[in-house]
C-alpha cells in the first residue's frame, strides 16, 4: 500500500538518473517519477524519450516528491543538498527522504553535518556506470547486480535508510556499508585512478598522431578496452577530481613510483625485474575476474 | 590442388599458435598440421585438446611442413629463425616458406637480413589476443576481421608473401603493409603501452589491498577493464619490452610526463586545466567504438 503512492523526484536526467527513473517507475517503486533537468536540450531529450512522468522545476520536484534522489555532478550536489534539507525543514510533517548517488562522499556529509534536517540525508553511491552520459545513455538495468555503497547510515533516520534500502533493492543493487572517508579512499584506488591512466593514455597516443596519420589502424582490442574511460565526460569528473583530491594524488604519486620501475628496469634491460613486476601485477588475476 | 597439400607446422602451441592451428584446418588452408611445444605440459594438453594432428619434435616440424610458423615469445623466435633458414638451405629445391608472428619485427628481420634464405621469411604480425594463454586459450575465429601487419614484404620472394597471405585471409584478417621500423614504432604506442599502464595499475592497487582487505570489493567495470591487460604473461611481454625497448621508452616518457600534468592540475586544484586534459583526451571518441 505504501508503495503504491511514492513520488520520486530525481535531479538530474543523465546516465543515473535517467537509468534509475526508468527502472524504479517499471519495477513499481514508484507510483510517479519526477523529474529535474538544468540543461534545455538534456530536459527536452528526457521528456521525448519519456523517461520521466513529468519533467519540472526544482522546487516543485523537492515538494512533491516523497524521496529526492540527487543525481549531479558532485560540486553542484554539495550546493544543492543543503537547500534541499531547508526545504524538508519548511514541510517538516512530510517525513521525506533525500539522497545523493555522487562518486565522493566526504564532502557532501560534511557539507549537511550539522544540519537539522541531517537525519534525512542518505548518502549513497551507486557504483555502475558507462563511459557514456546524458539522457540518452540512460538504460534499463544498468544497475543489476552491481555494487551500491551506503556512507554513514547511523547519521540518517532509521526509516530513511530502510526506504533508500528498498530502492536500491528494486535495483538489484548489493548495499554495503562504510564510513564516507574510507569510501573516498577506496574509490580513489578502484574507480578514479583508472580514469586519470586512461585519460593520460589517451593524451599519450593522440599527441603522437598528430605526425602519423594512420597510427589508429593498429589499435588493439587491449588498446581500446584500456582507454574507454578517456571518453569520460568532464562535467563529471573535474569536481570528483577535486572533491577526493588528496586521495587521488595519493594513488597517482605511488602509480608514477610503479610506472618509474617499469621504466628503469626497461631501460637497464633487467629482464629479471621486468619479469618479477608482471609477475607481481599478474596478482591481480585472483581478484578480477 | 595445391591448397589440398599444404602442411603447416607450428611452433608454439599457446593462444595464437594453437588458435590458427584450429582455423587453418578447420577452414581447409592445411591438409595437415603439425605441432612442436617445448614445455611439456604444454604439449601434452595440445596432444590432449586436438590442437594439431600430430606433436613433433623441432626438426622433424621443420622438415615436414611447406609452412612454419613461428609463434613462440620473440626473444626465443630470434635464435629459431636462423636455424630454421639454415635447414630450409639444406632441402633448397622444397621452396619452404616461414613466417613469425611476433608482437615486434625489427630484431626478427635484422637476425636474418644477411641470410642466404631470408626471402622465404614473411614477417608478420597477426593484432589478435586476448589475456590469456597456453594452448587452452586457443579458439576458433580468434583472428576473424581483426588487422594483420605483414612487414618488408619486399625482401621476401613473392610467392611466400602470396602464401602467406592467402594464410591470413583464410584466418579473415585485413592485410597492412609496412615497413619492420614502422611497425615498430606503431605498436609501441597502441599495444605497448596499454600493457605497461595495466601492469602499473596493478601494482598500485595491490600494494593498497596489502593494509586494506577488502578493497576490491569495490572494483568497477571501469577498473576491470583498465587493468585486464595486467593478466598478461611475463614470458610473452619480457622480450617484446626488451626488443622494443627504445620506442617502448619514449612512449613511458610522453606518458609519464601527460601524468604529471594531471596530477599538477588537481594538485593546484585548476578546474580549467584538469577540465582542458580531459576535454582533450576525449578526442579518443572520435577514433575508438
């Protein structure tokens, strides 16, 4: 019964949002999905492609909707999040629930720590994704089956948890539970420098192309898989880069120590330590599939 | 008539060598094929999968077969090559045909540049693999719509080069002329150094998952697909970063130098240069599906 009538209200139309108002209206989460988009031609794609029951502004979206789900990038969250909750504070009655599916978390629990209406904050973060974005990257299932981690839960309404629970279980999401500054180490290692490798390959290979026209022809199936997330979008990942900074320098200085080695031992032609980092790197073979 | 007759030995029964040994008999190229693997359980699960009609020894492959095929590591292919032009003199009249299919070709064609036989040699490099290997990687259509780069066809005779390339295009591969150095250069920065990145990426997160277990429950697709490479076996990638060692370095320069942009960047917290490197290196779109 309760179920029936939720209003979700998801802010931002992109590659998440878009994906998870279309797998929450289908699967029955919600009775009406609401939507908000900043960008004139992103709102026009959303509302053609339907992704959304009805594409409105900010405000209306936060007052209406039982569960608000923040879907920007991340230096635009940690502005909006705050004004979000002010806006909880004037409808107090209401019980409503607002989260956010960002990349980093440290910053967007500080920003709201004090807060009165803190409690209805869950703060979360979705991890799927494509190197695409926009509404019309937005798919069924993106989420199935994925990892979904929920930060700081015991500073959120028990009943606010449980409802953003339900959501991601709609989902197919597994929920684990962590503190928001261990979060933004771990993805620092798992997801963000993994950007930035392939974003320098990219910048690598593209300046040597600029003398020899046909050097795309040989590209691999290795090359391509190891330089897909250079087509990430920027809007996304400057404030991500920014937010988690001191993590990710972190990862990248001990990342250049490695690549050094790699160097060194090339350049001094020492097969044996060339063949003891592959072996080493070969590790990984134990834990991704 | 002719194509009913061809025997073909190949040495190396890993991933590339077992998967044309499948192709070119499956598809009517060989009448026979033969097979020589030094590692013995190597050979025995070759003998056991039906890679080839019949596991040989060195000599007797070599003997037997209108066309060899080298496809060992390139540090061992070196030394064959000359040894097997060496017995190709002794039965001149048999108009034996060799090829490699090597991941570099500079050190392979200097080895045999003098040799009294080197225009029976066709280099070639076949841009088709996977992270696997050993003779149970090989498969079927490994090879089908992928690039293959044959190198100096011009110092080989014409009918091996017309050989070989029917060869390939029974495998369903477009066919690239260039020359050994080229080649050379080429690969170093749409093979090479997509190997390199990954092996580093690697070792980075593994040193992290030392101190903190359960790191890689976090790990994204973006993640797997940047470190896949990093499964790549050290006795294939030792030599080729040896034999390369030149090109591969001033690759790992370039790179190393476009990482340190990023990281002076986001260590300066500069929104409009971070954003300016990655608005550049999305220009991958536009050359990578």
């Amino acid at each position: 019964m309760e179920k029936a009538k939720i209003t979700v209200g998801i802010i931002g139309l992109g590659l998440i949002g878009g994906s998870m108002a279309i797998d929450l209206k289908r699967r029955g989460f919600a009775s009406e999905v609401l939507g908000v988009e900043s960008d004139p031609v992103n709102a026009a794609a959303a509302a053609k492609i339907g992704l959304v029951d009805r594409v409105v502004p900010f405000g209306e979206c936060v007052a209406q909707s039982d569960v608000v789900v923040i879907a920007v990038p991340v230096g635009a969250a940690v502005k909006m999040l705050p004004e979000i909750l002010d806006i909880f504070s004037s409808q107090e009655g209401a019980k409503k629930t607002v989260m956010d599916v960002c990349s980093t978390k440290e910053s967007l629990v500080e920003a709201v720590h004090y807060h009165p209406m803190r409690s209805r904050y869950v703060a979360t973060h979705p991890m799927a994704g494509t190197e695409y974005s926009g509404p019309w990257a937005a798919m069924p299932g993106l989420f199935d089956g994925r990892a979904c981690i929920i930060c700081d839960s015991h500073e959120s309404d028990p009943a606010s948890v449980r409802l953003v629970g339900r959501l991601y279980d709609t989902l197919n999401m597994r929920q684990i539970y962590m503190n928001a500054s261990n979060h933004d180490v771990h993805v620092a290692y798992v997801s963000h420098i993994s950007h930035v490798t392939s974003f320098a390959l990219a910048l690598t290979v593209l300046d040597k192309e600029k003398n020899e026209k046909h050097i795309f022809d040989l590209a691999s199936g290795g090359f391509s898989s190891t330089v897909r997330l250079a087509k990430s979008n920027a809007d996304m990942w400057v404030p991500i880069f920014s937010q988690n900074r001191d993590n990710v320098l972190q990862v990248i200085d001990t990342y250049i120590d490695k690549m050094k080695q790699f160097r060194d031992a090339i350049s001094e032609d020492d097969a044996e330590s060339v063949r003891s980092l592959i072996e080493e790197a070969n590790r990984i073979k134990r834990i991704i599939r």
